[in-house]
C-alpha cells in the first residue's frame, strides 16, 4: 500500500465527522481541532473524558446509532467505533459517496491515515509507516522532536517576515536560493532560538546586503562511494543539494539521489559500462560546459572516488576554462569499500606493504612493459578494477610470470550494497572452475596475502539470492 503525503487545508473542510465515542475517537478530535477542523460526533455513547472535551471546546456531539444519510453534507469521515462490522459500513457508504474515510487500526480499509506530527507553528513534519507500525512511527517522531528545538516556529515566522525583503534584493532564483541555504547554515538561528531578535536582524541585513543578485556556476566533482547510499561524506550531501544539474553513474545509488537532490534539480544519467555508453565523454564535457557556460551549479556524481578512473581532470579542465570555481570532493572508493565490507585490509603486516590499483584490456595482456611491472615476490595487493570478462585471463598469465598457483585472490561483486557476494580462490582452483563464470557487475578482483583475511574477519551477511542492485543501461551509443 502508498500513500500521497499531503497536506489538506483545514479552511476548505467545514467539518469531519467523526464516528465513535470512546478513546479513540476523542483522540482523532483532539488531532483535527489542534489542526484547525471542526469536528461533529456521532456515537451511541460518550466517555465521560470524551463528552467533557465535547463541552470544553464546543464539539457537536450527537447521541445516536449512525445512519447513512449523516453522510448527506460530509467531504471526510472518520470511523473509530469499537465495532468493526460497522466500521466496514461506513467505509463502504462513505466509498460509494466519494467521501474520504479514515478507519481506526483498519489500513486496508482507509483512504487517508493519521501520521505521526510533528508541529512547530506553521513548520509541520509527518510520519508515516503506511499504518503498518504506529509505535515505529511515534518512536520515529520523538528522536525527531529531540532534534528540532521547540523555538523553530520563531524562525519559520522570521523567515515569513523577511520574504518580500529577500524577493526585492534577490530577483533570481538561484542567488535567492543560496542566500536562504547560507542563511540557515549560519549561526541566525541559534539567535532567534535564545530570542536575540536584534542580533538576527543584524545578521539578516548583513548577509543580505553582501549577496549578489546574479546566477554562479560552479562545478563539483562528487564521489557517491561504492555503493551503500550511507557511504557519503557529509560535504557531498550538502553540495548535493545545491546543484542546478546532477550528471551521474550507472554506480550511484537511487536513494542518494532522491534523499539529497532538490526535486527541481535536472538529473541526466551518463552512466557507462563495457559495451554501451549513453554519453560518451565528449558529450559528457559539452553538457559541463552548457550549463557552466549559463552559470548553474553543476554536480559530476561518480561512484567511488572521483580521482580513480573518473575522467575527472577534463572535466575540471572546462571549469577552468570558463573561469568557474570547481571543487572535488572525495568519496569512499571502490576498492576501499570492498575491502572493507568483506573484512580484508589494503595492507598489513603479514600480507602486503603496498597496494596498487589497475584496470586490464585485450591489448594488455600482450604489453610486456605492464607485466614487468608486477614482481610476484612483492608483497603486493593487487585491486584489478573494471576487468570482469577478463579475470580467467588474468589469471593465467599471472602463473605465467611466476605467481604461485596457491596465490589467493577474492572476487566481490557488488561490493557495499545488499546483493554483496564474495568469492574466495586460489589462482590455480579459479582457473580450474571458472573458466566461463560470469561475474556481475561492477565486480573487483583482489589479489594476494591480504585475503586470508576475508574468511575469519568478514562480517557482512551475504545471501546466496544473486540479483542486480545497480540498473542497466538501456539505449544508448553502444560504443565498447
């Protein structure tokens, strides 16, 4: 079941009625009239704590059995009588008049819900569990309450105060936009909390008067982490939030994107792998420099970090070139992640003093230069990135150049996210099993002592369901 989170003008409703006369009931009345509803009972009796609320504030209660034509002037219902039998009657009279019908401790039979409020003056936060759990849902609001001082409707009113001022000085959106963000990220509020009304507006007039009203660009470089939308600094999340245009990886979790991003923000997918790219990098470049060239803010999503693999310094190139600032910002990378998510360090004393990260192609393999790079003496930890059709390959010629067939290595695929599997070898037992295996992607191999570890140090749950959690490319150029 879902549900459209709205938020109903109580002015528009002359009344709800309500259905019930007991706990319950009274406790919906309480809800509406604190909310601005006037409410009208019907119930075959009151509680005594009900019929005194009724009397306090005025409440129409009428003592008698529902009928349907109470229904007659109605636009929404709340039933909330002990009886379910007749709970279901009047959903179903209330369905069959178009009538909006709440029923008490019945989702299946509601076309609204009650949620969890949270209200500071005119500032109102909902919670909802769908009416699965209204104790998760209370729990929920009270570690929020903790959260959000009793004071905030002071600054909800200053800002309602001072809107006509910022629209006079700010006549574009976007340095209207950020002067509100850099005005709630300063130390305003706190004043307005301990009732330093001065020293608010002092504060207001100066950042105001300092703002121009002109459009900025800007570009971040963002790295999203490897996969497990929690794995985001917070600077990310923040720069997140101010982009105008959001370009980002087949690799970024939807969640990051949906909790972080501005609704009006535009997100283009630029995502690639192996064979199919909907943006080519050329492309990716132009639409940088469109938006930079019309002074948006630009954010460049990358899975991992931005520095590994991530075409960042041409991207940086077009901000500098247009004289925009740019910033990157790092994230947790792939290799890190993975690493860390099945219990194996980079290095450590008894397996590796060095790490190194590389990606291998067809012509690569018959490039000597590269393998004699790679000393199977070293206590090295190889990270092989993006190189999943290749890893039988790999193998082989790692035994060629003298790595021992006992060599351990660790394939994990999906590394971070839910669908995590891991999958431990030897060189020599790899190539005798998997030969044709496919891995999903984005997969990474590591390769050498540190693995050991992998057995006795992992700690993250894996299941044996495989399943894609990043989703496929459709269209796009199909260039390999």
């Amino acid at each position: 079941m879902s549900y459209l989170p709205i938020f109903l003008k109580s002015q528009s409703f002359p009344q709800v009625l309500v259905v019930g006369g007991g706990e319950i009931a009274q406790a919906k009345s309480e809800t509406l009239m604190e909310l601005g509803f006037q409410v009208r009972v019907i119930a075959l009796e009151l509680s005594k704590s009900f019929e005194k609320f009724c009397l306090t504030h005025g409440v129409r209660a009428k003592i008698s059995h529902y009928s349907e034509k109470e229904l007659a002037s109605e636009k929404i219902v709340v039933a909330a009588t002990e009886n379910k039998k007749l709970n279901a009657q009047i959903a179903f009279e209330c369905r069959q008049r178009g009538i909006l019908v709440n029923v008490v401790d019945n989702p299946k039979q509601c076309d609204f819900i009650f949620p969890a409020l949270i209200k500071r003056g005119p500032l109102q936060i909902a919670i909802s569990t769908s009416g699965i759990s209204p104790v998760l849902a209370r729990i929920i609001k009270q570690k929020i309450e903790q959260l959000i001082p009793s004071a905030y409707e002071r600054l909800i009113n200053f800002l309602n105060d001072k809107k006509k001022t910022i629209r006079d000085a700010l006549s574009n959106i976007q340095p209207r936009r950020l002067f509100y963000e850099s005005l709630l990220e300063s130390n305003l509020p706190e004043e307005l909390f301990e009732g330093n009304f001065t020293n608010a507006n002092q504060l207001f007039f100066s950042r105001l008067n300092a703002s121009p009203d002109k459009n900025i660009g800007a570009l971040y470089l963002i790295g999203a982490g490897p996969g497990h939308p929690d794995l985001i600094t917070v600077k990310a999340a923040r720069l997140i939030g101010k982009a105008d245009i959001i370009l980002y990886d087949r690799l970024i979790p939807l969640e990051t994107i949906g909790q972080y991003a501005r609704k009006d923000a535009v997100k283009v997918l630029v995502g690639k792998t192996r064979d199919r790219h909907l943006k080519s990098q050329d492309e990716i470049n132009n639409i940088i420099r469109e938006h930079l060239g019309k002074n948006k803010i630009v954010v460049r999503l990358k899975g991992g970090d931005p520095g590994v693999y991530g075409h960042g310094a041409e991207e940086i190139e077009i901000a500098k070139q247009l004289g925009a600032t740019y910033q990157i910002i790092p994230g947790i990378s792939a290799m890190n992640g993975c690493a860390a998510y099945t219990g194996i360090p980079l290095t450590e004393r008894g397996g590796a003093n060095s790490f190194r990260a590389l990606t291998l192609y067809q012509g690569d393999f018959e490039n000597e230069a590269i393998w004699k790079t790679i000393d199977p003496n070293m206590k090295e930890t190889l990270i092989v990135y993006m190189s999943t059709k290749y890893y039988f390959q790999l193998c082989e010629k790692l035994l060629a150049i003298g790595f021992s067939s006992q060599t351990p290595i660790l394939i994990v695929e999906q590394g971070t996210t839910d669908y995590q599997r891991s999958y431990s070898y030897s060189l020599q037992e790899f190539i005798t099993r998997n030969k044709n295996k496919q891995f999903i992607s984005p997969s990474l191999m590591y390769i050498g002592g540190v693995t050991k570890w992998h057995n006795d140090h992992g700690w993250r749950e894996e299941h044996d369901e495989a399943k894609e959690y990043f989703p496929k490319l459709l269209g796009g150029s199909g260039h390999a």
